[in-house]
C-alpha cells in the first residue's frame, strides 16, 4: 500500500477528500489527518479491529490507550460513561482545543480505544481539516499521533508520509500543525483532577475554570493512571544531550566535539555558528517546530543532537516534558558537560 497524500484547500467541509477520508474511517480503514497539535492517525473509537489496526501500523506498546476525537462536546455521551459538570466547564472553555478529558469510559469505548481501562481519553480538535472529517464520519475516531511509536511526532503530512506511507491508504494534508506538541491530558475521572501529560493548555489555565490547578501527576502516579506513558518517547534516531542553563557554551561547544556530527537546537549564538543551525524562537515558536526539526536532523544524519532546556513555564513545562524524554543525558553544569562521553 503507498498512500495518497492530498492537500486540503481552503473549504474542507466540501472537499471530496475530507469525504473519501470520512467513509474510509467509516468502513474500518485508517487515515491520517492534521489537528493543531499533531498529525493523527484515525480509526473508528468504537470497533476492536479498526483499534486493532492503529497498533499494528504504529508499532504501539498494546498497553497504551487511543484519545478519541469527537466533532463537539455534544458526542461525548458516545464513548463517556458519565460527563461531570467539571468537564462540561473546560469543554465550553477549552474546545475545540489541545485539552484531552479523561473521563469513565463507556463499555463500548473500553472494549476498543481505552484498551480494557475503565476510562477514555477525549477531546475535541481546532483543526478545520479534523473537524470536517469528524463531521463527516459521525463517529468517535480514536487518533494517536501519526508517527511510529517512539519517534517525534509527525507535525507536517511529509512526516506521516515517511512514517506509515506504506502502511495506510490516504493522508490529509492540512500544513504545519499550529501548535506542534500534543494535547494536555487532564485526567477527570479521579476523586481530583491531576495533568497526566502537559500541553499547550497550562495548568494555571485549567485552574481558572476548576478553581484550583491541577497538580501534573508525578511517575509513579503517571503509571498508576496512564500506562503508556512509561515507553520511550519522541525520540529521535540521534542520541539527544539536553543543556541545562548553567552550562557555558565553552564547555557545551568541549562536549559537541565529542560527540560525532551533531545538530543543535536553542538559541546560543556559539553553539547556532558552530553547528550551522538556524535559531527557533522561543516559547510557541520552539512548540511549532521542535518535532519537525528533531526530524530534520535524524534524516541529516546527525549522531547526536544538543539541545537547550527551557525555562518551565506556560508553553515551556510541555516542551521540557518532551524534551526530556527524548534525551538520552543531561548535563547541568561544565563539570558534567566535560565528563561526558
Ligand atoms: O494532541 C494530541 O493529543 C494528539 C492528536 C492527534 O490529537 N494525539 C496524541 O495521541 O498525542 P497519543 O496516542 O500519541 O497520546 C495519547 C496519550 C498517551 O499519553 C496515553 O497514555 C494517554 O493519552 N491516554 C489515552 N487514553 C488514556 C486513558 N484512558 N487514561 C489515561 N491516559 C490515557
Ligand atoms: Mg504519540
């Protein structure tokens, strides 16, 4: 199979391929589509074998539940148990939006994109291409991002392309993703609401609307709640050394050097001159392209990709989480930086 990859114009909600793309889900198949986070790949929430599907061409731990998209918050009586009044309130406030509710699953949903848990994991997507499909479809369509499993996350159709293109049959193609990290996922169905995965909504903003911020689930909580997340993540083919700020670019550059061909992602003027590369900026800027550029690198063929940690806060506690599940070391001073091998 080698898929068709097809640029969606300006009007999605009349497009023949938004169309194509909804009876394929509807008939159990897969398609990649574009949300403002991630690329996904979707398959009907509500059949085992079209979940079936989705791990088999992702190459996904089986453990790891699917976040099923719905078109608003209307549907989500078709695949939650029971909606509580708190998600109602981030739903108004939050959707379409990179906000993921988990909530106690229907028996349905658990039979398929919840993988056996008693909860399912649920948001509405910004993207217009995503929201058409959805429409369309009239059906929950389960969606992990569209890459294999432990690779970045796709953020661009070419991306999904040299992922699954021979494992799929149509890709959606919406541009560059808006935001470029995956959703928060705020687990609602708790005695208290805790972020199992941070996102481009931040817990300050959540706590707005609750009243009280909910706190980020440490790991051993993450795995009590969340099992997939104890696989290896996001990762690069490069081995990743995440730079804390303490590290003079002196010793950073002392390390680079021993570390084979290298890439560079931040913002230091000596480390951008020495490497070649070209400056991210920060904050939702480094969101967008953090993922394409991890890419880029690997299909340059860097061995190792230095990267700068980011200050924790607002959009920064997102891209820390990620990055520092993609590295394989952190060095937070020039000691460490000059002991690394
Ligand atoms: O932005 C996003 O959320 C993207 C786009 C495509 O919507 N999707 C995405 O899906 O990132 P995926 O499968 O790559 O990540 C799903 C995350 C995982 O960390 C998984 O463990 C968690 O959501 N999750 C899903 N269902 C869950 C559940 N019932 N309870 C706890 N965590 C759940
Ligand atoms: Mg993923």
């Amino acid at each position: 199979m080698s898929a068709r990859l097809v640029r969606i114009a300006d009007d999605p909600g009349s497009d023949p391929a938004v169309a194509e793309a909804a009876a394929l889900l509807r008939s159990g198949e897969l398609v990649a589509f574009p949300t403002e986070t991630v690329y996904g790949l979707g398959g009907d929430a509500l059949s085992p074998r079209a979940v079936e599907r989705i791990f088999e061409a992702k190459g996904r731990p089986a453990d790891n539940p699917l976040i099923v998209h719905v078109a608003d918050a209307d549907a989500l009586g078709l695949v939650a148990a029971s909606v509580p009044d708190a998600a109602l309130r981030l739903a108004a406030a939050f959707w379409p939006g990179p906000l993921t509710l988990v909530l106690p699953a229907r028996e349905e949903a658990r039979r398929a994109a919840a993988r056996g848990l008693p909860t399912v994991a649920v948001r509405v997507p910004a993207h217009p291409v995503a929201l058409a499909l959805l429409r369309a479809a009239g059906i929950p369509v389960a969606a992990p991002s569209a890459n294999v499993s432990g690779r970045p996350s796709p953020t661009r159709a070419s991306d999904v392309a040299a992922d699954l293109g021979d494992r799929i049959p149509l890709i959606l193609d919406g541009g560059p993703c808006a935001v470029g990290v995956e959703s928060t996922v705020l687990d609602l169905s708790g005695t208290r609401p805790a972020i199992l995965r941070p996102g481009a909504v931040s817990a300050a903003e959540i706590g707005a609307v609750l009243g009280a911020e909910p706190p980020i689930a440490g790991e051993a909580d993450l795995l009590r709640r969340s099992p997939g997340t104890r696989h290896r993540h996001y990762s690069p083919r490069a081995r990743v050394v995440l730079l804390g700020p303490a590290v003079s670019a002196a010793a950073a550059l002392r390390m680079a050097s021993r570390l084979g061909r290298w890439g560079y992602v931040g913002s230091r003027p000596e480390l951008l001159s020495a490497s070649g590369a070209a400056a991210i900026p920060a904050g939702a800027g480094l969101a967008r392209e953090l993922y394409a550029r991890l890419r880029d690198l690997d299909e340059a063929g860097v061995d190792a990709i230095v990267a700068d940690a980011v200050p924790e806060e607002g959009l920064g506690v997102a891209l820390m989480d990620r990055l520092r599940r993609a590295a394989s070391a952190r060095v937070l001073d020039d000691r460490e930086a000059d002991a690394l091998r």
